[in-house]
C-alpha cells in the first residue's frame, strides 16, 4: 500500500519488515551476486576466522531494507538515494527487522519529499545496519 504525501508526519515510523535468515538464504544470494566469499558460504571456515561460522552478505541486508522501504513508498522508483553503515554480521539464525522513521519532510518547486533514518537490528536488539539515511519522493 502506497503511502501519500499528506499522510506522513515526522516522528512516524514506516511499517518493518522482519526476515528469519537461512543458510541456503546466503547460498542464493552468492550465487546471484557472483560473492562466494567463504565466510558467506562455509560455516567451517566461518567458525575458523573467528566469525562463529556463516555470516549474511551486508548487501543483501542492504537490499531488504531498500525492499523495507519500497514497499512502504509503493514504487521502487521513488526511492531516490540511500545509505547505511554495514555495523554487525547478522548470521543464519538470526531474525533481522529492518526499520524507518521520517525525519523531514518538505515540498519545493512541486516535489513533495521525505526523508527516513533507516537500521536494521537482530532479535537481541544489535544494529546490523545502522547510521542508514533514505530520501524518497512522494
């Protein structure tokens, strides 16, 4: 459901999305992205490095919390810049909710914009994306 200019306010908070991450989750996205970094893909080399086995692709966070917030907007094609900090491994296992809130929100020259501080934080509350900053248009 596409969100409408008029409606969002700052302070609101756009709705998360949680994802329970899977080995073969990270096994998908080696193969689609081409990264088949052992740490993604061995838990036994994961486990010899110190990881304590597999750990997710930051991208890949990355990407669901891009999905995070065009689901919200409605229009993967609103989303008009994005960043986060990649600031712990999340590791299969681990339930990951990507989260937003609007901080500004402004309407110049006929656009109509928003801006997000947007994170990504596992099932004890650790920051696996952090310092994340979204603009869409609206």
């Amino acid at each position: 459901m596409a969100v409408s200019f008029e409606d969002v306010n700052i302070g609101d908070e756009i709705p998360p999305l949680s994802v329970s991450l899977e080995q073969m989750m990270l096994w998908i996205y080696a193969g689609a992205s081409g990264d088949f970094n052992l740490i993604h893909v061995d838990k036994e080399f994961g486990e010899k490095v110190g990881l304590g086995g597999t750990i997710a692709h930051g991208l890949s966070n990355m990407a669901r919390m891009g999905r995070c917030i065009t689901d919200w907007v409605g229009d993967p094609g609103k989303l008009k810049q994005f960043k986060v900090r990649f600031s712990a491994p999340a590791k299969p296992g681990d339930t990951v909710t990507f989260k937003g809130k609007v901080t500004d929100k402004k309407e110049e020259d006929g656009k109509k914009s928003v801006t997000l501080e947007v994170w990504a934080e596992n099932q004890d509350g650790a920051q696996i994306l952090s310092k994340g900053m979204a603009a869409v248009e609206l």
